[in-house]
C-alpha cells in the first residue's frame, strides 16, 4: 500500500468514472440495489448535441428496469427502418424494423435525441439517495491497492482522493481507467473519417421521409437518418485528404446536403468530423477495476449499436457487482464480466465493420445479407446472439440466451415486477424445489398461474427457466429432461443460489 492514510479518505462501494450514457446507465442500476455510488465527470453540463440517434429493444428493457422507459419513450419515435441504396438510389438492401412489439416487450428499434434520454438519465440519478454526482470532477489517477482502490480526481482547482471497493471506467474511449490496466487495443481493422450534420428544420420536411437512407458509393458513401421531432442527421464519408476545417463550412455541406434541403429550411446545428474505429479493449477487468461502453470497444455507427452495446455491458456488470457488494457472491463472479460480453461485442463490431464495407464497395457482402435480389428485396435482420462463455451449465442450450419478456395476465411485463432479482418460472411440479433454494435475490413465478409464461415454458420445451437481473437466461431444464439432467439442473442452481458458491467452478466457455 502505497499511501497510509489511504482509509481516512471518504470511501464508495463503486465509483463510476464518467457520466455518458453508459455510466448513467450503471449509475441508476446500482442505485437500484441501493449501493453507494460516487461518479465523477469532467464536464459541467449534459453535452447539448446529439451523437448517438439509435437505441434498440434491450436497451428499452434497461431503461424498464430503472423506471425511466415510459420518459425516455415519450421523447423518442419508433423507427421504421434502413434501406440501403446505390448511388442511384437503386434498392439494395431493405432492413425494415417491425412496428409492433417484439418478444422483448419494446419495439426493436428507436430513433432519439440523444440529450433527451441522458436529460432523463440525470433525472434517474437525481432521485437516487445513494448516488453522489460530482460534476467538472477530471479522474487523474485510479491504483489498485489490492483491498481497495484509490482514485485521485481534480475538482474546484483542487486535488481530491477517494477509495472504492470497485471503480468502473465508463469515461469513453480515451479512459484513463483503461489507461490504468493492463489492456491494449484490438484493432478490427475499420477506421474511416465521416462528417456528421445534425440539421434542425425550420418546417416540417415529411417528404424526406421517415427511412434512414445508407447511399452506398465508393466515391462517397452517405447517411441520412430521420431523428425525433425537427432534428435530422447526415453523415459524409471523408476522402483522405479532405480537412476538417475544409469539410465544416457552409460551402462544403450545403451543396451535398442539396437537392434534400436548402440553407433556408434548416439551420446545422453541428457539424463534427469523427473518426470511426472498430477497437476491443483485451481486458475488461483487472482486480477491482473494470471498464465499460466506448471505454471497452469502439464501433463504426452503421448499426447504431455502439451506446447500446455499453448499456448491455453494465446491465451485466451491475447485478454482480450487487451480487458481490450485497448478496456475499465471491468477488471471482466477476470474471464472468468479459468472458460474456467481450466475443458477444465483437459480433457487433465486425457486423458494423461489414456493413461499412458494403456502403464503400456499393456491393453487398454476404452472411449479414442472406441472398440479394437483384429487384432490392433482400432484407437484413438484427443480431439476436447470446453471450460467449455464458454462466451457467455448458450442456444446457439455453444458457446465455436473451430471455424474453412477456406480459402477464395482470398486465405487467415480466421485468416489472422482477425487482431487478432473479426470476424463477417453473410449473408447479417443480416450485416447491425451487422457491426452497431460491433466496432474497431470486423471485419464483408459477407457469401454472399464468398463461404467458406457461406459454413461454411451451414455446421453449422447458419445465423452468431462470432468467437473470439482465434479462439473459442463467439455465433451464428441458420439458422431457432425464432424472440425471434433473439432479444437475437442481444441483447447479443450489450452489448457485446458496451464495453463489461452485459458479465459477460449473461455467465454461460456449
Ligand atoms: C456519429 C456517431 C453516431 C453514433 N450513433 C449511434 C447510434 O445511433 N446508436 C448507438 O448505440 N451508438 C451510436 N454511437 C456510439 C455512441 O455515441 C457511443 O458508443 C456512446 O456515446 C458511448 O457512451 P459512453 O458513455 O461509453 O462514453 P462517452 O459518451 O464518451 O462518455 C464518456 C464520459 O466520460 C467523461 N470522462 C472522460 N474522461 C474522464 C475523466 N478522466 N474524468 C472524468 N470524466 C471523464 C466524458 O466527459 C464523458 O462524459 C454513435 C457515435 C458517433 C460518433
């Protein structure tokens, strides 16, 4: 221990450094389970400007589990799709997204303001009593000190120190929690300059219609994305040599932004060049320090799926840390953190690289896009993967699978009424068993009590299913399962529930 007066100093059970969506989002998870939290962010406001304008249907279910969805829904609009098309706005490829709800009880796909919904994030976190919010708060240093970690921020002109049982680094892709483990980058091999115009309308434009336009043209490629209420977002791929002092003036947006609008129907409310990565971080985890979101993985935008992918990072991360800081699971539950989301975000990374590939080469590649029609009715589906390296049984087909959520015969969805616990749902042969084991942390629901999740039991030939505070499936028992698979299903979870012990010891990886 490098610094005696380390215990004198004030002390978190977990300090988030930086307060972007994704640490917002962990912020009020943990709140949730009532742990003490402190978050530091080097900015003083909310940054007015929109960046990400897609979030998906598990995220929605976050935002459920935090009370923030019906606000969050309010502002966004539900959208209806992507086409891609060649630079003679040819068809190519249709990803038309569903207008109903789908077995996650959200529509699949949302178009947002992306200061709206951290606007509602902040207004989660200001009703929490265990969150402390510390903004214009610049984290200088994190050390592992081996029982707890020690965290130096400047704030006000002076120099401050806190410890914390675990620190998260949510703080973006430059993080200085990354920074302080052992961790490189690997690189996926994408990396573009685009410009990005957020354009606010003076009058209502329907006839620009409510599709997100993908022109895929190698000298070119462009985005056009139809966001809430007036705001509409145009993306340019840069040529390598073109400036971003070049590229941001008037007179080189205007006439690419023409015939679709004119200075006199909206004003640019932003124009920015990013440079689109594709990055994995090699480690998520070092002793007591983890990190999240663009801290852990960068991903072009094709997808919309990069703020959506740290929200499932920290819908994973917080019920074990819960676990751990409240429910006395050994500390090793964390080690399931990157095994389960590292391979599942490199998915979604290199399907975004993909997609990118097809908008410069104006062909489409395969796998992503089953069979391509000349006529453009080829159509792309979502990533519904499971995690890599799930908890669980490694015999069991289910495990690490995104649980559905349905609704009851009482009206509610299944996460409702979860309470951010473990949910049981057995038929009634089975309850007794299991409402034995199960403990503060778990919630056993009865198929035999309601049709929706006797149905959901059918519709997966099971006879229970235990789905985790993250909404993913930690095991189940087949409807037809033999007395040895049984005894295992029965054995696994009574460790598992009886304070998390033999957790490791039964997961392997997929
Ligand atoms: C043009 C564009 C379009 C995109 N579109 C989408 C989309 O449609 N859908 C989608 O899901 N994703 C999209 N993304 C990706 C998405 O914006 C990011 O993945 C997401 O914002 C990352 O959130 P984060 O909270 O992990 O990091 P950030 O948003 O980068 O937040 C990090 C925070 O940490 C703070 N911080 C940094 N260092 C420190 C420090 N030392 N001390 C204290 N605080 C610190 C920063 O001030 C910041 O507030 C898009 C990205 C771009 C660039």
């Amino acid at each position: 221990m490098n610094n005696p007066d380390v215990f004198q100093q004030p002390h978190h059970e977990v300090v988030i450094v930086g307060l972007g969506p994704t640490g917002a989002t962990l912020a009020n998870i943990l709140a949730g389970y009532g742990l003490d939290v402190l978050v530091l962010e080097r900015e003083e406001s909310v940054y007015p400007l929109p960046r990400a304008v897609h979030f998906d249907d598990e995220a929605m279910r976050v935002f459920q589990s935090i009370g923030l969805a019906e606000g969050i829904g309010r502002d966004a609009r539900v959208n209806v799709g992507t086409k891609f098309v060649d630079r003679d706005q040819k068809l190519l490829l249709d990803w038309p997204r569903p207008q109903e709800t789908g077995p996650l009880g959200w529509y699949p796909s949302y178009r947002f303001h992306q200061p709206d919904l951290e606007a509602e994030l902040n207004r989660g976190i200001a009703a929490c009593k265990t969150v402390t919010l510390h903004r214009g708060a610049s984290v200088t240093a994190v050390t592992d000190l081996g029982k707890v970690v020690e965290v130096n921020y400047s704030h006000d002109g002076a120099e401050h120190m806190v410890t914390a049982d675990y620190v998260i680094g949510t703080d973006g892709a430059k993080s200085v929690v990354r920074a302080a483990m052992d961790c490189e980058w690997e690189d996926l091999g994408f990396q573009e300059r685009w410009l990005v115009i957020d354009v606010q309308l003076n009058r209502p434009r329907p006839d620009l219609g409510d599709f997100t336009i993908q022109t895929c043209d190698r000298d070119r490629p462009t985005t056009y994305v139809r966001c809430p209420r007036e705001w509409r977002r145009w993306e340019i791929s840069l040529w390598p040599e073109e400036e971003a002092a070049d590229v941001t003036t008037e007179e080189f947006i205007w006439p690419r932004l023409r015939p679709a609008i004119t200075p006199d129907e909206g004003r640019i409310a932003r124009k920015a060049v990013y440079s689109f990565e594709s990055k994995l971080a090699s480690r998520w985890r070092e002793g007591r320090l983890m990190i999240a979101g663009d801290a852990a993985h960068l991903m072009p935008p094709f997808l919309g799926q990069g703020m959506c992918t740290g929200i499932r990072d920290v819908a994973n991360l917080a019920w074990k840390l819960a676990a751990i800081l409240r429910w006395d699971a050994p500390d090793s539950l964390l080690d399931s953190y990157e095994c389960e989301r590292r391979e599942h975000t490199r998915i979604y990374i290199e399907t975004a690289v993909r997609v990118g590939e097809m908008m410069n080469s104006a062909q489409t590649t395969d796998e992503l896009i089953h069979a391509v029609q000349p006529d453009g009715s080829a159509k792309m589906s979502s990533i519904e993967k499971g995690l890599g390296g799930a908890l669980g049984l490694s015999n069991d087909m289910m495990r690490g699978k995104r649980a559905c959520q349905p609704r009851l015969v009482s009206g509610e969805l299944l996460g409702d009424v979860m309470e951010n616990k473990f949910a049981i749902i057995c038929s009634e042969q089975f309850a007794t068993s299991l409402e034995s084991m199960s403990r503060k942390y778990s919630k056993v629901f009865w198929s035999d009590s309601d049709k929706a999740l006797s149905d959901l039991l059918f519709k997966n030939e099971a006879s229970s299913i235990v789905i985790r505070p993250d909404f993913y499936i930690l095991a189940s028992l087949k409807a037809n399962a033999a007395t040895e698979e049984q005894i295992e299903f029965f054995q696994f979870l009574s460790e598992f529930f009886g304070n998390f012990q033999g957790v490791v010891k039964n997961s392997t990886p997929v």
